[in-house]
C-alpha cells in the first residue's frame, strides 16, 4: 500500500467518523429532560421532557410526559409517551398512588393536546387543567 493510499483511506475514516458524530450529536439534541419522579413503590418513574424539534412528532417545541421502568431516559420514546402538549403554564405532574398519575397543564386551545394516554402499564392518566 502507497503512502497516499494510507492516508486517502484515513482522511475517508476520519471524515466518515465526523459525520456520523454530527447526526448522532443532533439526534440526540432533540429533547431535554426537565424532571422525573418516581412512583411511590419504585417501580415505574415519569419523565418530563422539553422538545427542540420541529416535525411530526408528538409535540414540537412542546412538553412531554414519558412512563418507565427504567430509572433513567435519554429519550421520550425509550418509555410510553403519557401526554404531549402545550401549556399556558409549566406542566405539572403527581403520583396520586402506584396506579395513578395526574397530570395538570392549562391548554391553550383545544388541540393543544396531542398525545394523552388514559393508562399505561396498568397506570391511569388523568389530566387536569382543560
């Protein structure tokens, strides 16, 4: 192998691992977690999320609730999404008990709602604020 060839195939590695960064870096940079809160038992956890998307899904530049059993999420869509939507004021959330969460968001108009899950995991949703 030619010297030139070497450092052809490693200027193509590096620039190919410089791409693949950026999307994994802006793929990632789509939401920020704000908060969680475990259930009372420990076993499920609810995760608030802050969108930096603009598209198609559940709730562009919105807020999102997502329900786990993991203790940690990158991501809305590693868990069940329970609510999307957009508040007049900060969302807020509870645990009423291990089967109940409540969700509290004055909407602003009627669509402002754009996923709401009844029950999740056995868990109901309830959303209070309309």
């Amino acid at each position: 192998m030619t010297l030139i060839s070497a450092r052809s195939i490693g200027a193509f590695l590096l620039g190919t691992s410089v791409v693949v960064g950026c999307f994994w870096w802006l793929l990632g940079d789509q939401y920020s977690r704000r908060s969680s809160q475990a259930s009372p038992d420990g076993r499920f956890s609810v995760f608030e999320f802050q969108s930096h998307q603009n598209g198609l899904e559940h709730a562009p530049h919105g807020s999102l609730l997502s329900l786990s059993a993991d203790r940690s999420l990158g991501d809305p869509e590693d868990g069940h999404v329970i609510f999307a939507g957009y508040c007049k004021t900060a969302l807020a959330y509870r645990w009423v008990d291990n089967q109940r969460i409540a969700v509290d968001c004055a909407v602003r108009d009627d669509g402002d709602v754009r996923t709401l899950s009844k029950r999740a995991f056995g868990i109901s949703v309830s959303l209070n604020g309309r």
